[in-house]
C-alpha cells in the first residue's frame, strides 16, 4: 500500500484513542478547560454514566465567535505558542487535543459567549469531517460543552463502556479529584437530572477543611495529620493519616503537582518509605498532598493523557517528599508514645 496521510478525522480519532478513555476523561479534560479559562464555577451534568451525555458548563472567559471552529481543531491552543512555553506550562491544557479527540468520537456542541462579546455563538459537529457550523445563540458568558453519544462511531470502543453505574463511578472519583485540587472554584455534579455532588467555593482564608470533609469523609478529617513543608523552592502541603487501625479514608491517595493530579512513581515511592517500618501490615497510607515546584523544575510533557511528570531533580524531589512526611510521623508516633493528644486540625465548622 502506499504512504497517505491520513484524513483529519482519523488522524482525530486516533488521538482521542490516547485521551478519550471514557467518560471520565472526558470530563477531565473539559473541566480543566474550564479550570484554564478561569471559571470560578463549572456544573456537569451527566446522563447515563455520560453514555448519553455529558455537559459541562462554566462562567470563564469563553471562547470569541470567530474562534470556535478553531478550537474544534487538532493542535490549536491559546495556552502556549514556542517551545519556551513548553519548557515551564502554567495550564492545565497545552497539547491542543482534546475538543478536536472528543468532537471525533462524539456529537460535539461548542456554545460561548466572552464577557465583552454582545452575542453566543454555537459550533457544532459530529461524524463527518471537521465541518463546524456557527450559530447565533442565547447563552450567558462563558463556556458549555455538550457531548453526546460518546463513541457512537466507534463502535468497539463503545463495546468497552461499563455499565452506566461504574461509568458514573469514574466520573464522581475525577469530580472529587478536580475539586481537591482547586478549593476556590465551586463545582456541582448531576446524574440524571439529579444534583448529587455540591462543592461550594471556599475562599483563599475560608477552612478547606470543609470541603476535605465532604469528598474523603469525616473518619479522614478527624484523623488526619496536617503537612506543611518548605525545602528551597520546594513545598509540600496537605493531609496524611496516621498509621493508626480506626482510621478510615485509606482509599484516598491523592497528589496534585502544581496543582495537577498526578499518579507519579517517585512520589509514591517517596510516600511508602516515608511509611516503611510502621508495623501494622493491614496499614494502608491516605492521603491528599500537593507539591509546588517551579515550572521549568517539572516536565507535564509525558504522557497524553498527562498523568505523568518528569522531575528535573528527581532525587530531591524524592527525598523531600520523603523527609516531609517522616518527619510528621514521627512527631506523632512521639506524641503517641508520651501520651499526649495529638489536636492537629482546627474543628469543622458546622
Ligand atoms: P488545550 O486545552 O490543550 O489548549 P483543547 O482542545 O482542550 O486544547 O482546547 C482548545 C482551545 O479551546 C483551548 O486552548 C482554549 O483556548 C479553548 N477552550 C476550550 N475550552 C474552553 C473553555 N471552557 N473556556 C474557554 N476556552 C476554552
Ligand atoms: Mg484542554
């Protein structure tokens, strides 16, 4: 056979085979959007575990009428434009992928309205090749993206959808995920017309603690141990339980790096040493942490679905990370052992 280049939609489909896993990721990527844009308030709505239907919407800036078509197409991004850019991201999003993978797979409709631009406008698209239409619409500033029938011309792959209850599982676990690592955005879930999750926006001097509460329970508020470390540039912040039987939230093991949810080796590495020697072998670690590192100290650039990084200073990293968190455990094995009360995090408020 000879060498072709491959027509736009196929070349899109294939990228959405790296980025359109399942419902859930679509939601990922359509609520960083919305994070990138700015919006202090994103609401989704789903429809049969996102079979049907996902729909995001936000308040951020939106995107300008005559650059929706744009948006819809592979490699076309606002959010860098050299290589420098690439060498230290600020965004979330910066591969230009995700709309033109998921308008590939799905029937896509882009609805916007920046603050300044007196009208909405509309594109939608669907199954054929990257024709996008534009209409004039009513739409308050921001953003919607609908996304309907996911995979409903790609037939095997629309074989490997679960049920719409592990489908909606999926998403829960990324909405939590999202709204741990931005506390000043408000986020609201519905699943067939229902509002099943409610994530109030909490100021920059507001008690994350709130919210902490309402995503990994109270068993892991009450319990946690608070991390607040500094090391040059380095920082680490969050909450870990201590190696304690009662305590539940062990299924929560989240770490954002610069405010990105990651699932990173070395940092796990990092953590299980941290809780090496503890013995009580049932002991499994919970955790939310977040690691800020400079910019151009970290390379997003890895993976498409960017779950990855690459630490310039692996070591250091690590062993930050790793000395962080002894650090607290030991102070409370300390405390345990002398008996003291160990009162770690201010009371929720009611
Ligand atoms: P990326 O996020 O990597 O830039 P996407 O395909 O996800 O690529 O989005 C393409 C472009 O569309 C973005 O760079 C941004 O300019 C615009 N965009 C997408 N979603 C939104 C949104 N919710 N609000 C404002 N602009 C958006
Ligand atoms: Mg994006």
């Amino acid at each position: 056979m000879s060498i072709q280049i491959l027509p736009a939609r196929l070349a899109n489909q294939i990228a959405a085979g790296e980025v359109v896993e399942r419902p859930s990721s679509v939601v990922k990527e359509l609520v960083e959007n919305s994070l990138d844009s700015a919006a202090t308030s994103i609401e989704i709505e789903i429809e049969k575990g996102g079979h049907k239907r996902i729909l995001i919407r936000d308040n951020g800036s939106g995107i300008a009428s005559d650059e929706l078509a744009l948006a819809l197409s592979r490699h076309a991004t606002s959010k860098i434009t050299c290589l420098d850019d690439l060498e230290a991201i600020h965004s979330l999003g910066f591969r230009g992928e995700a709309l033109a993978s998921i308008s590939s797979v799905a029937r896509l409709t882009l609805t916007s309205k920046p603050e300044k631009q007196q009208q909405a406008w509309q594109a939608h698209c669907e199954g054929r090749d990257m024709q996008v239409q534009v209409n004039p619409v009513a739409h308050p500033a921001g953003t919607s993206v609908d996304v309907a029938d996911l995979f409903f011309n790609t037939p095997a792959r629309r074989k490997f959808l679960k049920t719409e209850k592990t489908e909606f599982a999926h998403i829960d676990e990324v909405v939590r995920r999202i709204a741990l690592s931005r506390f000043d955005v408000s986020f609201s879930l519905k699943h067939n017309g229902k509002v099943v999750r409610k994530y109030p926006a909490i100021s920059a001097s507001g008690n994350k603690i709130k919210r902490l509460t309402a995503i990994c329970g109270k068993g892991f508020t009450d319990a946690c141990l608070e991390i607040n470390s500094q090391y040059q540039k380095f920082e680490l912040h969050g909450w870990m339980l201590p190696p304690t039987e009662l305590a539940s939230g062990h299924e929560f093991q989240y770490v954002y790096v610069n405010g990105r949810m990651m699932r990173d080796k070395l940092i796990n590495h990092a953590i299980r040493q941290a809780f090496e020697g503890i013995d009580n072998a049932e002991f499994r670690p919970g955790y939310v942490l977040y690691l800020s590192i400079e910019h151009d100290q970290v390379d997003v650039n890895v993976h498409p679905a960017k779950h990855e990084v690459r630490f310039h200073q692996a070591r250091l990293v690590h062993d930050f990370i790793f000395r962080a968190l002894s650090d607290v455990l030991k102070q409370y094995l300390q405390n345990e052992n002398s008996g003291s009360a160990t009162t770690v995090l201010p009371p929720v408020e009611p």
